[in-house]
C-alpha cells in the first residue's frame, strides 16, 4: 500500500467534485497554491496525470476519473461518520444498552426509559434481559454500557462503579389457602414446612434467600424455582405455595395476597447502577445516569 497522506486524496476529491482549483480551495479553506501543489504531490506519488488544465476549464484524466469514483464513496463514508459522531455527541443520535433483570426493567426502568426516549427520541435504546448476576457478564465484555442490578452482587468486580438507586426489603407472600398466617409471626423454620416458591439460582435474589436460611443452620429446599417474579406473584394466588419477592413487585391494595411477617431479621438490599470505570461512557450513557440519579 502507498503511503499517502489522507489530505491528498481530500484535497483531489474537492478539485475532482467542483472541476475548480479556486472553488477547492475555498471550501477547503487554504490556498489556491497550496491545492495545486497537493494534486501535484499526489500525481508525482501516483505516477498518473489525474487533470487536464487549461486556461479555462478543468478536467478529469481517464485516471483521475477512476481514481474519483473510489475516492468519492470513502470521502463521504468518512464525512457520514464524523457527523454521526457529532450527532451522538449531541444526542441527536448513538445508542444507549443496558443490561437488567426483566423485573428491574418493568418495576424501575419503564418510566425513565420513557422520559428518556421523549428527551432523546434519536437515541437507540437496546436494553438486554438477564438476571442481574448475568449481566455482570454483558458489562464485563462490553455489550452494555451499565447494568442496573441487585445488591448484593458477588460478580461484580473491584473494577466498577456504582450509584445505589433504591433500597428495599424482600418479603414472603400468600394467597387464600394459607390466610390463617396472614397475622402470625413465623420462624424460617417453621416457614420451611410450606411449600416456598422462589428465583432460579442464577438470580441475586437466590443466594440471598439460601444465605439467609444457612445463617440460622436451616438447608433451604423449594418446591418451585422459576425466573420471573411476576409468575412467582400468580403461583401464590393460586395457593401453589409462599413466594419471596422483592416488595417493591407487590400488586397495591391486593385483595388476593398478604405478606407473612418472620421473627428473623431480613436485611434490606438495593438496587444500584454500576459501569466499568476503564472504558469511558458514551453522552447518551451519562444523560441516561443524569436522569435516574435527579
């Protein structure tokens, strides 16, 4: 490949498109000396005569003019990508991805999507669902710009920042069939002789809930394990068992569902925001973190 210099080809593009020294040289915003002396430099590189000169006209050469229909594309494939950068500077356009758990995205992140989309309506949002010790992955390998994740996190790394969003408690659920627990105070041992509905282990949600029961010498068995709380809230109307979920998940003014109060301390946790602090954020990122933390 030659070594030629990308403003001698940016300088002939400009000669070659307007059939003009004087005309190349005020969009280029340099002299007219200094464009004929770039074609010159590049014809000498190129050993090709790319113009024909006269008094009164410019022309192409049969080289010049093969030489600008493969200059012309890439000219305006880089230009398409400067504005595009400045666009996304400007959030007229880019891409915002996050990673989080579906009951994250509907029960915290719907609404400042939606505020965010109305802000912004240039800027791609792609947000991709996993639970959140999964999307430690997404942020470790670059598909996302942040996650939004439960705290604890045992994948998370020293290598991240973060911002707590909102604190909250887990709390154990029942439907109809197990009402006479609505007002009674419970041990987790005498809570492990119903049947419990719970996350898969692939969830924060998981561990925790295991961790608890192992702190009081108690081997916790489910009897269903799925991936959605929204599903563990429907198996316990049904009276398939008590679920734990976060209470933030919990449908307003029930009629079909009671929380179960337990003797033992259940720690609050959080649900927090955290990105790499080696790769640095995109505008639509940081915008999209102004707006959740205000």
């Amino acid at each position: 490949m030659m070594d030629i210099n990308y403003e001698l080809y940016k300088v002939f593009y400009f000669v070659a498109r307007t059939l003009s020294f004087s005309e190349a040289s005020k969009e280029l915003y340099i002299s007219q000396s200094a464009v004929s002396q770039s074609i010159k430099t590049l014809e000498k590189k190129l050993n090709q005569h790319l113009f024909i000169r006269s008094t009164k006209k410019v022309q192409l050469t049969p080289e010049g003019n093969m030489l600008f229909k493969h200059i012309e594309p890439a000219i305006n494939l880089i230009m398409r990508g400067e504005n595009h950068l400045m666009e996304t500077h400007t959030l007229n356009g880019g891409q915002l991805r996050i990673g989080a758990s579906d009951t994250i995205c509907r029960y915290l992140l719907v609404p400042f999507l939606n505020e965010f989309h109305k802000k912004y309506p240039n800027v791609h949002i792609k947000v991709t669902n996993s639970t959140s010790i999964e999307c430690v992955s997404l942020l470790e390998n670059g598909s996302v710009d942040f996650i939004v994740t439960n705290f604890p996190n045992r994948r998370l790394q020293d290598n991240t920042k973060t911002i707590m969003l909102k604190e909250f408690y887990d709390v154990f659920i029942g439907g109809s069939k197990y009402l006479k627990l609505k007002d009674s105070l419970l041990t987790l041992a005498e809570l492990q002789k119903y049947p419990l509905l719970m996350l898969d282990k692939n969830s924060t949600t998981s561990e925790y809930l295991h961790n608890l029961f192992q702190q009081y010498g108690l081997d916790l068995i489910p009897e269903i394990e799925i991936s959605s709380n929204d599903l563990l809230i429907d198996l316990a109307k049904i009276g398939l068992g008590i679920a734990f979920i976060p209470d933030y998940c919990l449908p307003p003014e029930s009629n079909e569902l009671f929380t179960i109060k337990v003797k033992e301390d259940v720690p609050k946790r959080h649900i927090g925001l955290s990105y790499s602090d080696q790769i640095p954020l995109s505008q639509a990122a940081k915008a999209f973190i102004d707006l959740i933390k205000g």
